[in-house]
C-alpha cells in the first residue's frame, strides 16, 4: 500500500476543496493506504471543536463526516 500526504490551506471560506480534500483522504484509508493530514494557513481552524461540522460542499457533502472517520480511524493530523 502506498503512503499519502493531504496538504490543506483552505477553511471555512473554500468548503468544496475542504470537503474535498477530507473525501479523498477517507477513500485513501479506507482502501487500505497510510494517510496523513498537514493543515495550515486557514485550514488550522477546522480542527477547532466543531468548526469542521459547518463545512458542507453545494453538492451536500459534509466535511465533518469524513473528518471524523479519519480521526477514528487514528489518522495523523498536523497543524
């Protein structure tokens, strides 16, 4: 399995590319890959308690319910 690491700048004002990124992060876990986040810059505030619940792409994807199954599933995030 391979070994990935998520870069994330963007917070509360990008939640497309949030939601985004969390997504592709949980499907990376999910199949079995090591995966880590680095939050910064804007980012550093989703980790703020549930600040990352009011993040919701237009397509109605929620960031929090890929955000908390990697923190479930003890995946690494750095800010």
């Amino acid at each position: 399995m391979g070994n990935f690491l998520f870069v994330l700048t963007r917070g509360l004002e990008d939640p497309t590319r949030v939601t985004r990124t969390f997504q592709l992060a949980k499907a990376a876990k999910e199949s079995g890959h090591e995966v880590n986040l680095f939050l910064t810059d804007d980012a550093v505030f989703l980790v703020k308690e549930g600040m990352v619940d009011n993040v919701v792409a237009p397509t109605g994807d929620e960031a929090g319910a890929h955000f908390n199954y990697l923190i479930a599933n003890n995946t690494p995030v750095y800010v």
